[in-house]
C-alpha cells in the first residue's frame, strides 16, 4: 500500500495558543485515517492545514510526495475537502453547483459530466436537484457536499465530521458511500466526535488531544492495548 | 482562463439576484415616471396659461398691457366689477391661478409720467417648480411692459437720444479668458453650461464605486457566512483568480446597475430642468474657449475612472475578509462611502486648487478625487494633473492588489476578522 500522505511534526500555533505541538502520521492509498479527540484537540487544524487552508507553523506534510508549502495548488488538484461546517451557494440549483465544481477538476466535458453523473448517484437527491440548493434541508445539503467531495475520485478526501447535523438513516448512507469509495481506492482523513461511527468506518485511529496525538492505531488493535470495551474508553484511559 | 470563467459566470449569477433586478428596474421606472411628470407639468407651464383681468382703467395703455399678455400665450379671463376683493374671490373659485388688477387711472399715471401701479395676486396652490413659473412669466411680461412705455416715454421726450442710452449709460462687455484663450462671453453662463454638461459625472462615478464596492464586500461576506468559502479556498484554482473573478464580478454588474440607474435619472432630472440645462447659443464660445473634450480627454477620463473603480474594487475585498457575515460587510462600506464622499461634495460646493495647502493635500491623497478632478482639469488644459491622478491611482492599486493577493493566499482569508471584543480562538 503506497503512501498517500505523510505528516511529520506537523506544529500551528494561533499567537501564544499552540494548536498542534508536533503530530506525525501517514495514510496510505484507500485507507480511511480518522482523527478522534475533544473538541480544541487540533482535529480541524490538522485538516484544514491538509487541505492547504492553513499554513503550518512548522514540521512538514506531502501529499502524494509534494510538500504542503511548496506546492499546495498541486495538492489541490489531488484532494477535495469537506469542512464541518460547509454550505453550497444557496441561489444555484444542485446540479449546477456539481457542475460549478466539476468544471474545475475536469480536463475536458467529458470528464465534467462524468462527475456530475456520479456525484448525482452518491447524493441520490432525484428531482430535488433541480431546485435551489436554498430550499433543501441541512440533511440534503450535506449529501450534495459529499457527492462534491468525492465525484472526483480525489487520491485523498478530508472529511471533517461527515456525518454531522444528518439523522441516524442519512449518517448510515453517507457512511457507507465512504466505506465503498475507499475500496475504490481513495484514501480518507476523517475526524469525527462519534466514536461508533469511527470504528465503523476507519481503518487506523489516532486518538489527539492538546495538539499531540496519544496514540494510533487500528480500532481492535487499541481497545486490546488499552483493554477496553469501545473506542470512548480506549480514549479515556490514554488521555490519563 | 475555463477555470476563471466558470468562476466569474457562478460570482455574477450570485449578484444577479431576482431583487436586484426588481429593485433597479423599480427605480427606473420610478425616475422615469417621475421625470415624464415633471416634463409634463413644465410642458403645461409653457402652455397657453389662464390669467384673471380686471382692467378698471380701459385706456390704450391698460390695453397695451393686456395685449402683452395675449402675446405671451396668456388666456385672458376678464373679470367684472369694480371689486377687487370680489374679483379675487372670483379668480379664487375658478382654475386661473392669476390675477391682475389694473387701476383707474393708470393710464393717466404713465401720461404724467407718475409711477403708474398694476396689482397683482398669485394663488399658491403646489409649491411645484410650474406654479412658480407662472408668476415669473408674469414678472416678465409686466417688465417687457415697463420697458416699452419707458422707451415709448423717453422717445417723446428726448427723441434726439435712443432710450438705452439714457437708461444704460454705462455698458460692460464681457470676456473670459480660459488659459490662453478668450471669448466674449458671461462666466457665470459658461461656468453654468459647464456644469450642466458635467453634472452627472460625479453622480455616476460615486453610484458605480458605491455599489461594485458593496458588492464585492457582500459577495466575500457571503462566502464566509454561507460557509462556502473554506471548500472554494480548496479548488485547484489560483487564489489570484478568485480575488479577480469576484472584483471583475462587482466591477459588471456595478456599471450595469449604475448605467441602468443614470438612464432613469437622466430622464427625471430631464424632466425637471428642462431645457434650462441646454444653453442654446453657448456652442460657439464654448468652442472659442477649448472648452470641449476632445478624443483624448474623454480617453483620459476614461482611465481615470477605470482606476478609481479598481482602487474602490481592490479596498472593497480587503475590507470584506474582515467581515464575518453579511451585516458586518454592511458597515465595512462606511470608509469608502466616506472616501468618495469627500470628493463627490467637494466636486459640488468647492475648487480644490483654492483650499489650504494641508486639506488640498488630503484631498488629493484620496484616490476618488482624481477621476472627480478629472473633467474640469482636462477642459481646462491640466492635463499633467489628470496623468498624475491616474499614475497615483495606478499605485494605490498596485499596493492594494498586492495586500489583497497575500490576503487571500495566506490563511488571514479565515483568521482576519474585525472584532470589536476580543473572542477566544476557535480550533
């Protein structure tokens, strides 16, 4: 499995705040990577610092061997991000708002339309997509940003708290599209409040807390070491 | 360039909203409707007009008067009676909104060569700019009359001497010298057509600054509070790109919105002046004086006011990354109004060159000034001033767009934020 990212002492800090004090990890291709932690650990730093939206204060990150600093407009290029708290612009209708996206990733409209079949599979929003994304629900927004994120087929997708503000029946649909666009080979970072939804999804956790990561590892291969039952009390006994 | 056009295409169709399109073709409609009333209303003021007479003297003289009346499209509503009180009322109830009494005696009055005295009563019933025409139009015919028994007088009297020049011994020629050209002429007539020719200007420009501005705020505002401007900062496009579609953006639908708005304001205030606005005759010493834009004047200020609108453009992008929604970016307006607004008022009430070293030297810091300077100096031959203008524009922008630039490419784009209490960092 080749590596897709790779973080190595990753530091940010906010004036005298530190909001990551140095975390290394790597994600290899198709894996999904999830980052689990209080709130105020560094999971959104981390990934907004990934999806080249913050600079890092010091260390080094590569996505498929090109340096964060040096390169971000080719990291761009190879991963698509999807904040926690995302909106699409509310006076396009869905499906030219996939099309306002995929023109950007698309070498040809070809491509483009290929994109756009797909992201209308994964968001499954039927006729609704013909409407201003202004009259959907928060439930239908997220879908729509997901079927953005990954219509493309990026190498590495940023998913911050995929599932958030969505009902049990959407979260299940929007973790299991996650789950089989990773068989297809694309890796994930994911950072998310649910432990379930954690030890579902991922392949590999890292438990971060104060801008340091504690511990990683697989989900099985943690709650052994810590002898725990679920991921919450894995987290527990190594915060102590 | 694909990338940019689907960019700029999304940013346009985000400002082109239904109510603004609702909201500019009201207005036109509004200036529009406006102007044709006023159009119509002053049409109606030149028209044939009613006026009340009661003419107590019946002498040739009284009739001379009348006759003059009748000559300046008057329709004379004769009153009866010796009454004056009772020709008011009269002239009250009825839809004449003049009334002239003309004493007995009056004839023999101007015989003797006594102040002979017409009354006359103006009923007030607008306070529209036609009603108080009517009474002016009056005032003129009553001093046409003055003059021609005055002539008439002084021609029986000393028929050895024209009447004008008994009565305007001294008379003054007029010249105006513009630069090193001069024409016979009033300066307060020229610098009247001037002003006419040139009044929208400033109007237009400091509409267009105002809105692209706005726009260009709202438009980074509603990026932060839509949340969509983190996933937008994440698209393999150059951050370059997205400061210019957004600007370019403004820069179109705020000249759209500007032109659409002139056009509507054009006719009211069309409507409103009239022909007063014209100045028949001026042609001839207007071009004596050089006083005319010649290809490259109107290319000057044509650059000039590019400028402007690129520095208000460049500012506008800065101040909305500080804004954190879109009621914020409403009060982030407040320095650029305030910077335009120093000019545009100056532009009415003052000449920059009089004021004192120090406030001259403010003004022209300020980069909206130069596009405002732009029309007088190039009709006054300044063309130096307007270059400099232009160049020093050039470099404010220059320093703008560079701020702006490393803004946009650096995390500030999410961290800046004008904050009047200090909040905790969110992580």
């Amino acid at each position: 499995m080749s590596t897709i990212l790779r973080v190595d002492g990753l530091k940010k800090s906010y004036g005298n705040l530190e909001a990551l004090k140095g975390i290394s990890f790597e994600v290899g291709e198709g894996e999904i990577f999830a980052l689990i932690g209080p709130n105020g650990a560094g999971k959104t730093t981390t990934l907004r610092i990934i999806a080249t939206l913050l600079s890092p204060s010091g260390g080094q990150a590569e996505v498929l061997g090109f340096d964060l600093k040096k390169h971000p407009d080719k990291i761009r290029e190879k991963i698509s991000y999807l904040p926690e708290e995302a909106g699409a612009y509310r006076n396009l209708r869905g499906t030219d708002y996939l099309k306002f996206m995929a023109n950007f990733y698309a070498d040809t409209p070809g491509e483009a339309e290929a994109f756009i079949k797909r992201a209308l599979a994964i968001a499954d929003l039927g006729p609704r997509l013909n409407e201003k994304v202004g009259t959907y629900s928060k439930g239908m927004v997220r879908k729509l940003l997901l079927a953005r994120a990954l219509m493309t087929k990026p190498a590495l997708a940023i998913l911050d708290e995929p599932t958030s503000g969505l009902d049990v029946i959407n979260s299940l649909e929007v973790r299991e599209i996650i789950k089989r666009f990773a068989k297809e080979g694309i890796s994930v970072l994911l950072s998310s409040h649910n432990m379930l939804e954690i030890e579902f999804l991922s392949d590999r956790v890292a438990l971060i807390d104060r801008g340091l990561i504690l511990d990683s590892g697989t989900s099985g291969g943690l709650k052994d070491k810590y002898e725990a039952p679920n991921l919450e009390v894995v987290f527990r006994s190594a915060v102590r | 360039m694909k990338k940019f056009k689907n960019l700029l295409v999304k940013e346009v169709r985000e400002l082109v909203t239904k109510q603004l399109i609702v909201s500019l073709v009201m207005t036109m409609l509004l200036f529009y409707f406006i102007g044709n009333l006023a159009k119509t209303e002053m049409k109606r003021a030149q028209a044939v007009q009613k006026i009340s007479v009661m003419d107590l003297d019946r002498t040739p003289v009284s009739e001379g008067l009348t006759g003059s009346l009748k000559s300046a499209n008057f329709e004379i509503d004769w009153v009866k009676g010796d009454d004056t009180e009772a020709a008011v009322q009269e002239a009250r109830k009825g839809d004449s909104n003049l009334l002239l009494v003309i004493p007995k005696g009056f004839g023999e009055s101007v015989g003797r060569l006594e102040p002979a005295q017409v009354s006359t009563y103006t009923f007030l019933r607008s306070f529209s700019v036609s009603g108080i025409r009517k009474s002016e139009i009056l005032k003129a015919v009553v001093s046409a009359t003055n003059k021609y028994l005055s002539d008439d007088i002084l021609r029986k009297e000393l028929p050895a001497v024209p009447p004008e020049t008994l009565k305007t011994p001294i008379r003054s020629r007029d010249f105006v010298i513009v630069k090193d050209r001069m024409a016979e002429g009033s300066a307060a007539a020229i610098s009247g057509f001037v002003y006419s020719q040139s009044v929208f200007l400033p109007i237009i420009l400091f509409m267009i600054i105002l809105y692209s501005s706005q726009m260009v705020i709202s438009a980074i505002a509603m990026e932060k509070q839509n949340k969509t401007l983190e996933t937008l900062l994440t698209v393999p496009i150059p951050r370059s790109s997205i400061v210019t579609a957004k600007m370019t953006a403004a820069g179109l639908v705020g000249l759209l919105s500007a032109a659409i708005y002139m056009v509507g304001m054009r006719s009211f205030m069309g409507g409103m002046m009239g022909d007063m606005g014209s100045g028949a005759g001026m042609g001839p010493v207007i071009e004596q004086l050089g006083l005319t834009m010649n290809g490259t004047g109107y290319l000057l200020l044509g650059v000039s006011l590019f400028f402007a609108i690129l520095v208000a453009l460049a500012m506008a992008t800065i101040l909305g990354v500080l804004a954190e929604d879109f009621r914020a970016a409403q009060s982030l307006i407040l320095p650029i109004v305030l910077l335009a607004m120093i000019p545009y008022m100056l532009s009415f009430f003052s000449d920059v060159n009089t004021l004192p070293l120090p406030i001259k030297l403010f003004v022209l810091a300020i980069p909206f000034s130069h596009p405002f300077l732009a029309t007088p100096n190039i009709l006054l031959g300044n063309i130096g001033a307007v270059i400099y203008g232009i160049l020093y524009m050039m470099a404010v922008f220059a320093v703008l767009i560079i701020i702006a630039a490393r803004i946009f490419s650096t995390d500030r784009v999410l961290t800046m934020k004008l904050r009047w209490r200090k909040k905790p960092v969110v992580l």
